[in-house]
C-alpha cells in the first residue's frame, strides 16, 4: 500500500499525539457529565478508539454511518443515513467524532439530526479538518490536524474502501485514482 501514497502527512506517532490531546481536553472539559459518544463510520473508528483510550470519563458509544461520497474523491453533496443511532439521545451531552470535515455538508446533517432527536448539546471532534473545502458555516470544537485541499487516505479513511488500516495519514497518488 506504501507505493500508492505520495506523501505522509502525518505519522502514527503524530497521530497518536493527537488523539492524545484531546482525549486529555475532553477528560477536563467534561469533569462531572457522562456524555454520549457518537462516532461516525466507518473512518472515524481509529480515531475514537484511540481518543478514548485517553478519555477518564463515565460515557457510553454509539455509531452512526452516513454516506455522501459514494466511492468517489468528491462529495456528492447529498447525504444519506446508512445506519441509525440506537441510543436515545434526548437531553443528552453528545460528543460527535469524525474521521474528515470537507464542505461540512456531513457534519451539517449529522448536528441537525441529533438537534431533531433532542440533544442538549453537541461538540465536535475530528481528527482531520479541511477549511478549504468548506461550503457550510460550521466548526468543529476539537481538531487534531488542519489538512490542505488534497485527498488523504488512512487511519481509517479510505478510497474506494481501502487504504483505511494504513497506519498513517497520507495523500494517495492522484494515478491512483485516474485509472
Ligand atoms: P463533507 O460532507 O464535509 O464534504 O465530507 C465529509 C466526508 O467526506 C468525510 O466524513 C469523509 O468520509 C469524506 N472525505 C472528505 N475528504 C476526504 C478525503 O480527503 N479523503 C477521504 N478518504 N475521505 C474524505
Ligand atoms: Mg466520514
Ligand atoms: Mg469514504
């Protein structure tokens, strides 16, 4: 898999780094709540596992799966729920964890279903953040690395379902794609 990547952008240790920081933030700022986790499949499950391997909390986890980009390196624009969230989330403290935020159309839909499912609160953890790419007004609260406008793959992102147990974050050959 080496072969197909044009440049790591961060490495397993950086990474781990990361997840590190901000387990460590979210263990303060959540001091005496029991929050909800939701993690956003399937890219961001490296991430929170290893996020909350540095979380010192009461908290229960969820997964919820949408898709928006339907094999390809663009997003389509259109969202859809491939898998529910099974807890109830009403009144609840969420803290959302994804994998990339791009246009932020994702994240948009995301916060708006659990705001129609009677959250109480909602932050938002990535561990990839493209400001560029961005078309809706919409921040994250915790960011490992900002990333320029190019398409990464591993630690759980993938192309075409693959690439996603790299375990470093890195840009995959344009070639690759343009086959
Ligand atoms: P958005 O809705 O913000 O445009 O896109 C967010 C979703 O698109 C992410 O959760 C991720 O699945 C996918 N995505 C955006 N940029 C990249 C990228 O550079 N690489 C990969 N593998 N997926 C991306
Ligand atoms: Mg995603
Ligand atoms: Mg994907």
């Amino acid at each position: 898999m080496d072969n197909d990547i044009e440049k790591v952008l961060y490495s397993r240790e950086e990474i781990a780094g990361a997840a590190k920081r901000i387990g460590k933030e979210l263990t303060h700022d959540y001091e005496g709540r029991q929050p909800l986790v939701i993690s956003v499949l399937k890219g961001a499950i490296f991430f929170t596992v290893d996020v909350l391997k540095e979380f010192d909390c009461y908290t229960d986890i969820d997964f919820v799966d949408v898709s928006s980009y339907h094999g390809g390196t663009e997003s389509s624009g259109k969202v859809d729920l491939v898998r529910e969230i099974n807890t109830d989330i009403k009144g609840r403290d969420i803290i959302l964890i994804e994998d990339i935020i791009d246009t932020g159309r994702t994240l948009e839909y995301m916060v708006n279903l659990l705001k129609q499912g009677g959250a109480n609160d909602i932050k938002v953890c990535t561990l990839l953040d493209k400001p560029e790419g961005r078309v809706v007004d919409i921040k994250a609260n915790y960011v490992g690395f900002n990333v320029p406008n190019e398409f990464v793959v591993g630690y759980g992102l993938d192309y075409n379902e693959l690439y996603r147990n790299l375990p470093y974050v890195g840009i995959l050959k344009p070639a690759v794609y343009q086959k």
